[in-house]
C-alpha cells in the first residue's frame, strides 16, 4: 500500500482547501455557475438526477482497513448509509449535498482518499489488475508503476484542462483483468530480455464508438513511463477536437488521422522530450522505481506450514460452504494462501453497492483475515487477495452474515451494471431492475453452475459506463417513445481476448428482456460443444445467427418488426 | 488604461491589442498584432511601433512558427475558454523546448481558478476577464504550492526531491 509523506499530505490538504474556497464562493453567488461546473467535475462531484454525485478515486483498486472504516462513517454521515464501486474501480457516493463536500473531502484527505480528477476533461483515476501482487500469471508488479503515474498526472498544470477524459488501465500479467484496451491508454508491464517496460495501447473507449486501443510501441524502456505518458497527452492536448463532445476522445484523433499519422505523431513527441532538458527531469531512475515498489512489498506470509489446511471436510459437512470455496476462491502464488472474492451481487440489491455496516465487517475481516488491505475488481466485486486456508471456513461464516459471501463470481448473478435512470441524469433506462429480473431467473444456483463462466453486463445509457459493449451478453437501455428498451449485443470481451460485442437486432421491452436472457442461455445450452465449452466460446465458434434465432424466438428479423 | 497581472503585481498595461491595422497611422505604442498580421506587416510595424508583440491563435504549432517569434519581446496567447488547455501545452514548449524568455501573457477566458496552472506553466503576465476581481487573481497564482510533476516554473519534480531526502 502506498503511504503518503509530508508532501503528499500537504497537496491534498492545499487541493481540500482549494475546493473548499470554490465551494464557498459559488454558495455565496460570486462564482458563475458555468465556471463552478468545470472545477466541481475535478473534484469529483457530478450533476445527477436527484442530488450531486460524489466519485471518490480509488488508485488502482487498492483499499485498507482504515479507509474502509472511513468510507462506513462517510456514508452514514453524508449519504443513505451505502456506497457503490464502479466498473473503475472507484466508490460513487449518491447523495452528497454540496455544502458538506468540503468537509466530506477533509474527511477522506485524512485517510488519504481523494477525489481529484474523477470526473471532468482530465487524467481519471488509473485502474489495474486486482490481482497485482499475488496473481500467478503476473510478470511484474504494476503498481509502482501505476502510483509514479498517479503522481506525475495528478494536477498536472498542462494536463488539467484536456479536450475529454482520459483513461489509463495497467497491467502486468498474462490475463488481463483490468479491461486495459478499453482505456484511452492502456500500458502492459512486461519483461523483454530481462528488461522491464512497457507495451502500450492508445485509443481505446467505450460509449457511442466502442473501440479496444491499439497498440503504439511494443515496447517502451522502463525509464520512459513519463515521457511517453507525456508525449501521449501532450499530442492529445494539442489534437484532441473541441468542437464536438461526441468526437473529442483520442479514439477519435486516431480514427481521423489513421494509426500511421497518429503513431508518427506521438513517437515524434515521444523523440522530442526523451533527447530534450525535459526528458531528463522526466526520466525515472532505479532508484525512483525501487522506493516506489517498496510501497507494494509482499506481506509477511508465515510459512505454509503454519497457514496450509485441508478444507475438504469442512466442505464436504457444508454444501453453501463448498459452493463459497468453488466459486469465490481462487489459487493464490503462496503456498498456504489463497484469493478470496467477495460478491457485491447478492439478490435484491443493485451491483455494486456496499452499506455502512459491510464497510465497517470489510474493515475488520481484511484486518484480521488479509493483512489489513482490499481490493475492488472491475466487475464491481471485492477481493481480500492474502487469506490464510485455515482461516478460510471462519472468514466464509463472517462474509456470509454480512451478505458478502453470494457463490456467484464469474456467473450469471454477477452482472455488471451502472446505476442506471433510477440515479444517474445521463441515463434512458433502469438497470437495477432488469438485474433483479435476470437474478430471479437465474436464482437457482444450479442453473448457474451448469451455465458455468458468462459476462453479462449492462449500461443505462449509450456512454456505457456499465460496459455492455464487452459483455458476452450486453445490455444497453434505450429510450423510445418515452419507454425504456434495452439492445442485447453478443460476443464482447475485456480481456487479453478484447473484443467489442456485435448489436444482435431490434431492442426488447422492459418484460422481454429477462426472457431473452433466458433463451440465449438455453441455446447456448444446446448448441456448445461439451460441458467445458463456455458461453463466449461456443459463441465464437457457432456465430451470432443461432443466438439471434434464441433471441427473437419465431420472429423473422427484426428491424421491420421495432415499433 | 487596463490593468494586467505581471510577475507578482498588478500594473497598468502598457500593450495594446491590434487586431486590425487602423485606417490612420496609430500613434506609436506598444502593439499586440495577431501572427497573420505580424507576417504580412512586419516592416511596417516594426518602424512604427515601440515595441510589437505577437498574439498566436491556440491552434497554431509554435514550433514551427518560432523563428517568426524568438526575437519578440511579447507572446500572447488565447483561451476562448478558461477549460481549453491547448494555449497551456503552447506555453510550456515555448519555455521549456524553444527556450523563450520574453513576456508570456494569457488572453480570453482568465478567470482567478485558472491563474494556478497559467503560473506553472510559465505564463508571467494575464489579462483577467473583466468580471474578476485582480487580487484574487494574483493571489491565486500561488494557490497550491506543493507539485508533484515538473512543468514551466520553479518546482522540481516530486521524485527528484525524494532522491534528494534519501541521499541526505
């Protein structure tokens, strides 16, 4: 975990005051709404639908248990007692009111939380491999990387005020788990002849032009993180379009130029800093990246000895327990250790959300079960990434009073979703219901277990915040005629396998769309090849018309038939 | 006379912006001449002008357009709204790539929230819009007075002072 020194404090405590000047001045009416607008967006605070919307920065995913005990008392005390983590990896508070902000930031800046640059025209909060540190496919660390970043890009003076948002997304392991290519830059930490460095992506979005980033150099030495980061927003800054909201992501400057023009551009910047005074001050020296990565140091693992256990009794005396075991626990590098999930997809609540009181059990189960620390995924679940197999029947029995310990992680049930038209202003349709409608559908937890690994994910909106664009099965909720459609797209994938999906036909009706769901489902069933065949295999191998045919049922196509 | 920032203080302003050439030969004076204007008429003004800055539109690439500008005593440049950055990178390859030394003033959209990141990205002189209050405008170029990352001011980088603190 990174612990901040005097500088980092000070910034943060001069940034909380900053905002708090703002604040004050636009409550006071000496600060133009139009002008308050854009500095709100950089401190997080987005306008929704019935109040403003907090996000709060969670760098790379990572939490701790005093954060977590903090989060509990922020949400009671400014909020409706619960928060909600985001396929960013970050937690949105719904019901903030504007003239607490202030202090509700002074609040987190004590527990080094932030919410700068969470929202607005600026470089978001970087997300990563929630598995950094422990995943056994991990070639190198990403965080230290992803924390000099952090820094380098956090009130950058010549960065603040970019055409559009930009994303970046780490990775340092074989299988990516971060959804990288969907980030306007997505770097990959690799090794080349023993060398560390970078291959990085550039271009990627989802929204109205879903697009996976491609790749600009296969490899950038290690001492050129910032430079080429550098280059990279400085051509964006420079070329990014203005004139239209719509096109003014990089995705677009590259789709306009070609990748040719648009490489060129930014390895001649790239060139340019790397011989100039600037590339000097700019270069990272090992030093720099040793004290970083000494931030990010293994815990003290004891000895699988001490910590190892056989589990398969408790198991084979406790079905719901071995179902926890099977779904929600994963191999962990250290003998004696495992991964352990925590489901945010429990019935009868919206993906995501956390209450005050799992808050606070989270507190104290990473305290006592993992070393203090959380992470958040970014399919909106949790993980307590270094438990001990002895003390994994213990820690089930707590996740599972607190509502956190739902057998569902890679399956049906966990679906991905924004918080849709019942909160957000940007959206055309509901989300969370729809969830619940597919929930009920698939409640029996044996239907999941035969349907076996499936993405689904949905948006409220075409800005696609839910990433339906990269769901296996996506859902996108539309408005026609004042009601609420939903468009199902096939195929799509975050992964190292990055794919976008492909819209299927006309949109469902809100009381279609579970049944739809359920009838891809069945065809899948019946059309993959053996039990090992998953959904998104049997997808690329069998095509899009039999599920289209699933889809629609009797209907000939389509486009005649939407209203 | 207006007023502008420069350095730490607020003085009268003793630039005036030309856009157009007028019908009359001007008095003589400090000019402000958009690029256009500074390639077409730059003999003429030159020998009836004090002194001739140049004003660049914050789509043009300084880089290419320096040698035209090296020798200026003045470079403005442009927000037509304080949350394009464009004229920001403009500046910092001005000061730290090309090397430019003279007067670098901010025009448009200069509201007090923006003089923090003029300052650092080594803007000396600003126009603020005529609704803000020049105080607090300069007192706001120093709102935030720790930086993590190098730009066009006198902060080194967070990670060189760390070296610096480990070393001694």
């Amino acid at each position: 975990m990174y612990r901040y020194d005097a500088t980092d404090r000070e910034l943060l405590r001069q940034r909380t005051e900053q905002f708090r000047d703002q604040t004050r001045r636009y409550l006071a009416g000496q600060l133009p709404e139009d002008d308050f607008r854009q500095l709100r967006l950089r401190n997080g605070l987005y306008q929704q639908r019935h109040a403003p919307m907090l996000r709060i920065s969670v760098p790379y995913g990572l939490l701790e248990s005093a954060q977590l005990r903090r989060m509990a008392r922020i949400v009671r005390t400014y909020d409706r007692g619960y928060g909600h983590f985001t396929t960013r990896q970050n937690i949105q508070l719904n019901w903030p009111r504007l003239e607490q902000v202030p202090d509700l930031l002074a609040e987190l800046a004590e527990v080094q939380l932030h919410s700068i640059q969470a929202c607005g025209n600026d470089t978001r909060n970087i997300t990563s491999d929630y598995l950094a540190g422990v995943a056994d496919d991990e070639i190198v660390d990403p965080r230290p990387y992803c924390e000099l970043l952090r820094q380098f890009v956090t009130l950058h003076p010549e960065f603040y005020w970019l055409p559009r948002k930009f994303k970046f997304g780490f990775t340092g392991a074989t299988v990516d788990r971060a959804a990288t290519r969907t980030n306007d830059a997505a770097v990959h930490v690799l090794r080349r002849d023993g060398a560390v460095g970078y291959r990085c992506f550039v271009g990627g979005g989802l929204g109205r032009l879903p697009l996976l980033g491609q790749e600009m150099n296969a490899f950038v030495p290690e001492p050129d993180l910032l430079m080429y980061a550098c280059a990279i927003l400085r051509t964006f800054n420079r070329f990014g379009r203005r004139d239209n909201i719509h096109k003014a992501r990089i995705k677009i400057v590259l789709r306009e130029w070609g990748i040719e023009r648009f490489r060129a551009a930014i390895e001649e910047e790239y060139a340019k800093i790397r011989s100039s005074a600037e590339g000097e001050r700019l270069r990272l020296l090992p030093e720099d990246i040793e004290r970083m990565r000494g931030h990010f140091s293994a815990p003290p693992y004891r000895p699988a000895s001490e910590v190892a256990a056989d589990v398969t009794g408790q198991a084979a005396r406790d079905p719901r327990f071995a179902a926890w075991l099977k779904r929600n626990v994963r191999a962990h590098r250290m003998p004696g250790y495992r991964v352990v999930f925590v489901s945010l997809k429990a019935p009868q609540r919206a993906p995501g959300d956390c209450t005050a009181a799992q808050f606070e059990a989270l507190a104290e189960l990473c305290d006592t079960y993992s070393f203090g620390e959380l992470r958040s995924t970014y399919d909106q679940n949790l993980v307590l990434a270094d438990v001990a197999e002895r003390t994994l029947y213990a820690l089930w029995g707590r996740l599972d009073a607190a509502q956190l310990a739902t057998p569902n992680i890679g399956l049906t049930t966990d679906i991905t979703a924004c918080p849709g038209l019942d909160f957000c202003g940007l959206a055309n349709a509901g989300t969370i219901g729809v969830t619940q409608d597919i929930y009920r559908r698939f409640d029996s937890l044996d239907a999941q277990y035969e349907i076996g690994p499936i993405r689904i994910t949905m948006s409220g909106c075409v800005n696609g915040c839910g990433h339906h664009s990269v769901g296996h099965i996506g859902i996108l909720g539309v408005a026609k005629h004042g009601e609420e459609w939903y468009q199902v797209t096939l195929g799509g994938s975050p992964g190292h396998d990055a794919a976008i999906g492909e819209r299927v036909g006309r949109a469902l009706a809100r009381n279609e769309i579970a049944d739809g769901v359920e009838r891809l489902m069945r065809a899948y069933l019946t059309l993959r090849s053996d039990d090992d065949e998953t959904f998104i295999e049997c997808y690329r191998r069998a095509g899009i018309a039999p599920f289209k045919s699933a889809l629609y049922g009797s209907e000939s196509d389509s486009e005649t038939v939407a209203a | 006379m207006s007023r502008v920032i420069r350095g730490r203080a607020i003085v009268e302003d003793d630039w005036t912006l030309a856009v157009e050439a007028p019908a009359r030969s001007a008095a003589a004076g400090k000019l402000i001449v958009p690029l256009a204007r500074w390639r077409a008429e730059r003999a003429a003004l030159l020998a009836s002008a004090a002194a001739v800055g140049v004003l660049l539109p914050n789509t043009e690439d300084v880089e290419a357009v320096y040698p035209l500008l090296a020798d200026r005593p003045l470079i403005a440049l442009q927000f037509p709204t304080f949350a394009d950055g464009r004229a920001l990178t403009q500046a910092v390859l001005l000061r730290n790539r090309l090397g430019y030394t003279g007067e670098l003033r901010a025009l448009g959209d200069v509201v007090r929230d923006l003089a923090f990141w003029l300052a650092r990205c080594g803007f000396d002189a600003l126009v603020p819009r005529p609704d803000q209050d020049l105080q607090a405008c300069r007192q706001a170029l120093d709102e935030i007075l720790v930086a993590y990352q190098p730009a066009a001011d006198a902060h080194d980088p967070v990670w060189v002072r760390r070296r610096a603190r480990a070393a001694g």
